[in-house]
C-alpha cells in the first residue's frame, strides 16, 4: 500500500517509485504498459521536482524574512539538463537508481534523455547559472531573472562540413521543471510619447502615454543547492497580450486585425538573439530587455510591500547585479519607477538606485560594447531617454567641476556618444548608475581600468574590483565525472564540493602515489571510453581512446582561434607524413562550438577544421597517429561528457581578448592540462597549478599591443617560417578543398594581410608549446602527476569562491545559515 503522507516528499526507494506510478498515471496520464522513455522521464522528473517544491515553500519565506536578497538580472541563463543535478543535489541518486530498477528503467538513460534550455548564447549564461547553484548552496535567498525564450540558441548540425541551424524546440515536450504563475504579472509599456502636467498639489511632474503594453507572465524554476534546504529561484518572463483579443477590433469585425496584437506582444519573448551579430537596428532586442528589466523590477517592489516594506528601503532590500549591459536600462527604468510612480524626489531615487545596482563588464571587445541609436531609443522608450538625458546632466556638471575645461574627456563619460549619429552607451549608464563596476578576471579587470573603463576608473576608482569567475564544482566535477569525484573523495574526504580550496589541496600528497595513479589513468581512460563513442555515434568517426585527447570547445570566434589551432593540425600532418618515425604520441583533436549565424568567418572557420578532417583522416599514413573530429551541436549537456575526457585543453586566444573564460577552469578540473597563452583566468590557472603543469606560449597583452603600435606586417611571418609558409601554401593550393583554391582565401588573406589577432606571430611560440605537450604526454607517469596537480590546485575557481566575493565585497548580504560559516 501507497504510504500517502510521504508519496511527494520521502526519499526511500519506495516512497519515490510510488510517486513515479502516481505522476506518470495522473501527470503524464500514461499507464506502465504504453509508457515510453518520454513518460518515464517525465514522470521521475515530477518526482524529483515534488521533491524541490517541499523546500520552494521555505525559500519563498526566507526570500520574504531576509535582510537582503540577491538579485541577478540577466538575459541568459544556461542551466543545463536538470534532472541529474537535481537528483545529485537532493542526496537522492542511490534511492533514485534503485526506484527505477524495480520500475524496470535505467536511471542513466532517463538522466541523458533530457535536453536542456539553451536560453544563452555561452558562458556569460552559463556563468549566470554557476553562480545560481552556488547562491543557492551557499543559503543566499536569491531570485535569478531573465527571459523565457520560446526558442533558445539553435541547435547546431554539421552538413558538407558547414554549420546549419535548426531551430530549437526545447518546450515541444512540455517543461517539467517550470511552474507557470498567471497571477505573478506585470504590464510593460512600449513606445509612444510622454506629456507634463500639474499633480494636484501643483507639481510638475511627466507622464508616459506608451503606444502599447504588454504583459509579463511569470515562470519558475527551482535550482537547488547542494545538500542544503535552500533553492534559488529562476524567474523568467514570458510576454504575452494584455486581453487575448483585443475587443474593440474585434467588434468592429477586425478579427485578424485583433489577433496581429496578440502576435506582436507574444514576439518579444520569442527568440534568444545570438552574440557576434551586428545590433544597432534591432528594436525588439531593446524591447526584450527593457521587458524582463521593468517585471523585474516592479517583482522586487511587489515582494517588499508584500514584506511590509517602503520604496525608499528598496536599496536595503535588494543587491541587484547586472550581467554586462544587457539588462543596464534598470538604472533608468528603477528611476522611472520611483520619480514617476512612488513619487519619491530625483536626488533619493538616484541614492536609492545607486546602492542597489552593480555591474559586472565581460568584454573588451569595442564592438561587443553595447549602444543603441537615438531614434531607435526614443521611439521605443521615450521616458527613458528624458531620464538618461537627466542623468547625464547632472552627471557631466559633476565631472566638469571636477575636470574643469576637459572637454574632450566630457565627451569620453558622457551617457550620449555624439558622433555623426548619436548614441545611448549603455556600459556607461551601468557604470554611472553602478556602486560596484567588476570584470572577471584579474588580467581582465587591469585592462578595463586601462582602457575601455579607463575614465570611470579615474572618476571613481573605489568602484571597480575584479572578481575572477568560477564554475560549480557540482555540476563540473561531481556530476560529469562521477570516477574522478570518487577517488577525490576517496582520498580527502566530501568536503571538497563545497569546500573545494581548502579540501582539494590535500589530493597534492596523492601525486606521486603509484597506485593512485594508476586509478587516476583508468578512469580517464573510461571517460575517453565513453566520448569515443559518442564521436563515432555522432560522426561517424573512429577514433583510439589511447591517443592523446587535445579538445578545444567554446563559441567560434576569430579571436579565440579555433583556425590556429587548425594550422597545428596541418603542421603535425606534414611533419608524420615526412617523417613516420616521428616520435609523437598519437593526437586526437577534437572541436566544437557555435558560430553566429551571421558571422561567415567563424563558419567558414568550421568549414576548414571539417575539411581538414576530411583528408586527415582517410589517410593511410598518418592513421592511428592522427584524427580530427568537429563535435557537432556543442552545449552544456555535450559539455558534461567531453570536460571529463580531456587530456589537453586549448585555451589559445589572443592575449587581451578573452575576459576570462570558464571552460579553461572547467578542463583543468577535470585532470586536463592546459595549452594556453596569458589571457583571461590562464594567467591565474598557471599560477594556481604551478607553471610547470601548464603549457604557456605567445604574446603578452602588452606585447601585442606594442606589435601594432610598432606596426605588425604578418606576411614577414610567413616570408621568414618555411614550415608556415608550406601550410597555408598547401591550403591556398585547394589541398583541403578538392582543388578549390577560393574557398578558404578569406581566411589565408585575413593571416597574410592584417591577421587582427596575430596568428602568425604566436604560430612559432604555439608549436613548440605543442611539441612540448607531444613529448610531455609520452612520459605517462609524468603527465599523471601533472594531470592530479592540476585538479589539487583549482579548488579556487569554484563559483563558491566567486560568489563569496561578491558577497562580502558587492552584495553585503548574508547567508540564511544561523550559524553561518560566512
Ligand atoms: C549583445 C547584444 C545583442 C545580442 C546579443 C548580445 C550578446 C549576447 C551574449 C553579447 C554577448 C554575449 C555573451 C558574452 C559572453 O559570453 N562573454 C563571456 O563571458 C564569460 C563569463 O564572464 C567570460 O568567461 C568570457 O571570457 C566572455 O567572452
């Protein structure tokens, strides 16, 4: 018999698989015998997510009873499968496997059924998700909000070598893991004019007459903490119409007329916008932030009057961060709200806001420096332009008594660029409206003082820190590597995942252990196991579990140089076929990652690594020493299977360019080493693993920076290196493109011409790192050893760490923990 009062909410084995039968008949409405893969995953999932909504209730009420809750507003958030993070965090795996087993189910098999909402372009999304499981382990009452995009970022294919997006129909199943709150609702306005007029006590005030509104529907998401009672809450919204008809129209015999507003409202949660896209004329990317940023917002006041509180506490109530510039019209729209609605003067609003508000930069990239056309803005938000012109105002008066006659600087701060067009600069408003400006890396956080930030920074110095990102050690250690979390905890104890710095340190004396080892090589080798198959399920390729595993997955960009590495690939091919006896351990490189569907470089990119791949590995003379294989459709779930697997990890952008990068620590955790130059969160990885355990090689920022003030003419490169010379020789003479010698001219004459992010000049430097690696890797006890130190060593770039930091330097919130270890 059902023991009814634990069905939703025991964790014995029993208790869950009664509650499986129970979901499945009257969730799923299914019965066992016609049940497929589909219901039972939808079943256990509503399983486990009655699991989740026993400790939602008491998150709700500490999010209420809290001095200060975290807020996190970004447009992205790439949380991954559910499933098996939140079985893993509920402590409920082994009941779980054993539930299933007597339902006749494979708990692993229903865990990779799962897809994943790709509501994110990459690691500025998957860092928003990080910090939410460490919020939420951390006991921080924490909301996450964002957008529910109907579709997320496409799903890739790979035909004739060539990407081809399919869109994303990640909701055609049904989301179990979302609750859908029609009464937690927020109008937004669009558009229109604004008008003065006299209050009745004879103020002037302003009044937005919008052009139309839209709703905000709330959907929430649990994201559980680690082996606490904690959930963060992820809210996203979702626009729709105000009335689904617009009855007038309707009246008026308008039929489609009255359904076209529907359409147009529901259009502004449609569709995630991919990064690396030119934007300016995108007036429904505007729209989409200003829609989650206002619902946001007019949450946080609901919950603080629902909490008895007052608009002017607003700023002890809430730490509101901002994840890059995306939702940065918050600083107008928190004015707006509380100028025009709660009627409370200018000079306490911007107080108000200015202690709620911080604001965390993720690029140096000009052109990735958000900024939206004055037409554009005004016509979208016309009240938010008179308040950011009114900020401005009062602003540059400030700057000019403290820099009096610097006009050229008044024209570097000021919110408005005015050039031939003008423009709203939105890092600027965020730094304005900020007390907090971080970057997210040390060597990242310099650079933005230096340059793009440089004059906020000497205007208010005390506003910037650098916080240096993190990854959850649950997701990317104990969930995606099950073998190497095992011997971890074998060896110093659970501590370790949630405690990683100081816990972790302790595998170090296990380093030059033989027997450990040898455990170590084994379950790398089982992780290898496991990619090879899929690579041959999903390409086709074969590929030797022996060989050296060197894998380079992110986005596809030119500055992160996924095609140096594919110069690599040419070299090391020649070289073998040259030379046979070539004492080089055998190679598999492996690629993956997205390009933006309107970037042709970073498809064409892809075009070549596939092409190369083509030849390399139908070729007798360098089989079974060197494959090449592109990862089709690369994300988080595809992620969790090949981090664990990686000998070497590629992390080769040009220095300056990449602000931190996360998949870097994510390799590192899991035993790889590291090919890197000094960019990002390598430079602070070299120093944590030692630099003796990581393969450095390149220019410095600095001394790229001094190359093209010196003047840097690639084509030297080329005139002067026989080796690179042969290679893109071989290249342009239509070796990897059956004779077709344009079709990669536009990658050969960017490298020979201009080469923007010096390949050429790092390509000697890169080689030699390589041939290192190549020797490094065929003294196996050697690479063991650096392979454990690495992993001993990055107990540091746990999100923990991150959030901690932003916690006691940001945020000055405290843990619900009574106790607290804070
Ligand atoms: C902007 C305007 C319009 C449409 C899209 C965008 C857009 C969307 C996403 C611009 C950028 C992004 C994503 C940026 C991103 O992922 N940056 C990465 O952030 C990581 C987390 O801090 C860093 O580790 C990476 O170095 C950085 O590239």
């Amino acid at each position: 018999p059902i023991v009814r009062e634990d069905l939703r909410t025991g964790l014995t084995a029993e208790a869950i698989k009664n509650d499986i039968l129970e979901n499945l008949v009257y969730v799923q409405a299914r019965i066992p015998k016609i049940a497929t893969r589909n219901d039972w995953y939808m079943a256990l999932a509503y399983t486990v997510r009655d699991r989740l909504l026993e400790r939602w209730g008491m998150a709700i009420e500490s999010l209420q009873q809290s001095s200060r809750a975290v807020c996190y507003l970004s447009a992205e958030f790439l949380p991954g499968p559910h499933l098996g993070n939140a079985i893993l965090n509920l402590g409920m795996y082994e009941q779980t496997k054993e539930a299933t087993a007597r339902l006749g189910l494979d708990l692993d098999a229903l865990i990779s059924h799962e897809g994943e909402p790709g509501l994110g372009n990459g690691e500025l999304g998957r860092l928003a998700a990080c910090f939410l499981d460490s919020l939420a382990t951390l006991e921080i009452p924490t909301i996450g909000y964002g957008i529910r995009y109907e579709f997320g970022i496409f799903d890739q294919e790979i035909h004739d070598g060539w990407q081809r997006e399919v869109t994303d129909k990640w909701l055609a199943f049904g989301n179990p893991w979302e609750i859908v709150r029609p009464e937690i609702a927020y109008y937004v306005p669009l558009g229109g004019y604004t008008e003065t007029y006299y209050d009745r006590l004879g103020r002037f005030r302003v009044r937005w007459v919008p052009e139309r509104v839209v709703k905000g529907i709330a959907h929430d998401t649990p994201i559980p903490g680690y082996h606490v009672e904690n959930v963060a809450l992820l809210r996203l919204w979702k626009s729709e119409a105000c009335e689904s008809f617009d009855f007038q129209a309707f009246n008026e015999g308008d039929y489609y007329g009255a359904v076209e507003d529907k359409v147009a409202s529901e259009t502004i949660s449609k569709v995630l916008y991919p990064n690396d896209e030119p934007i300016p004329g995108k007036e429904l990317r505007l729209s989409q932030q200003f829609f989650f940023v206002s619902c946001s917002l007019q949450d946080m006041i609901r919950v603080h009057r629902l909490g008895g509180g007052v608009p002017a506490t607003f700023d002890r109530r809430y730490a509101v961060q901002l994840n890059d510039t995306h939702p940065a019209i918050a600083v107008a729209e928190l004015m707006r709200l509380l100028v025009d609605k709660q009627r409370i003067d200018w000079e306490r609003a911007w107080e108000i806001t200015r202690n709620t508000f911080s604001y965390t930069n993720h690029t140096l990239l000009p052109e990735a420096l958000e900024k939206w056309p004055l037409p554009l803005f005004r016509k979208v938000l016309p009240r938010h332009l008179e308040i950011i012109f009114e900020i401005n105002r009062r602003f540059l008066e400030d700057v000019r008594l403290t820099y009096p006659g610097d006009s050229e600087r008044l024209r570097r701060l000021s919110l408005i660029e005015e050039a031939d067009d003008r423009y709203v600069r939105m890092a600027n408003l965020a730094a304005v409206g900020s007390h907090a400006i971080n970057g997210v890396a040390a060597l990242h956080t310099d650079l933005l003082k230096e340059t793009v930030m440089r004059d906020f920074y000497e205007l208010y110095p005390e506003r910037f820190l650098n916080v240096t990102n993190g990854v959850s050690p649950r997701r990317w250690m104990l969930l995606c590597n099950p073998g190497m979390s095992g011997l971890i905890t074998d060896a110093v104890g659970e501590n370790w995942v949630c405690n990683s710095q100081d816990s972790i340190a302790g595998l170090e004396s296990f380093a030059d252990d033989g027997a450990f080892r040898e455990a170590w090589r084994k379950v790398k080798q089982g992780n290898k196991m496991e990619l090879a198959r899929h690579i041959s399920e999903r390409t086709g390729i074969v590929v030797n579990p022996e060989s050296l595993f060197d894998i380079q997955v992110k986005r596809i960009h030119e500055y992160k140089r996924q095609h140096l590495n594919a110069l690599h690939i040419i070299s090391l091919y020649i070289r073998l076929k040259r030379t046979p006896s070539l004492d080089v351990p055998p190679r598999t490189v492996i690629f993956g990652g997205k390009a933006a569907p309107g970037y042709a470089r970073a498809k064409l990119i892809i075009k070549f690594i596939n092409s190369i791949a083509d030849v390399v590995n139908i070729d007798p003379d360098v089989a079974d020493r060197l494959k090449v294989v592109f990862f089709p459709d690369f994300n988080v779930k595809n992620g969790q299977l090949i981090y664990p697997a990686a000998d070497l990890s590629e992390q080769i952008s040009t220095a300056g360019k990449e602000a931190s990068g996360t998949g870097n620590m994510k390799f590192s955790l899991n035993g790889a080493l590291t090919i890197g130059t000094l960019d990002g969160a390598n430079v602070e990885i070299r120093e944590a693993v030692g630099p003796e355990n990581f393969l450095v090689f390149g220019l410095t920022a600095r001394e790229v920076t001094d190359l093209k003030m010196r003047g840097y003419r690639p084509w030297e490169s080329y005139e002067q290196n026989e080796e690179l010379r042969e290679i893109i020789d071989l290249v342009r003479s239509g070796f990897f493109s059956r004779g077709d010698r344009d079709l990669f001219e536009p990658l050969v004459n960017e490298l020979l011409s201009r080469d923007e992010y010096c390949l050429l000049a790092d390509y000697p430097s890169y080689l030699e790192a390589q041939e290192k690696a190549g020797k490094a890797y065929l003294v196996q006890g050697q690479w063991l050893r650096m392979s454990i130190l690495n992993v001993a060593r990055m107990g540091g770039f746990s999100s923990d760490r991150s959030i901690r930091e932003y916690l006691d330097h940001i945020w000055k919130v405290d843990s619900l923990k009574a106790s607290g270890s804070r």
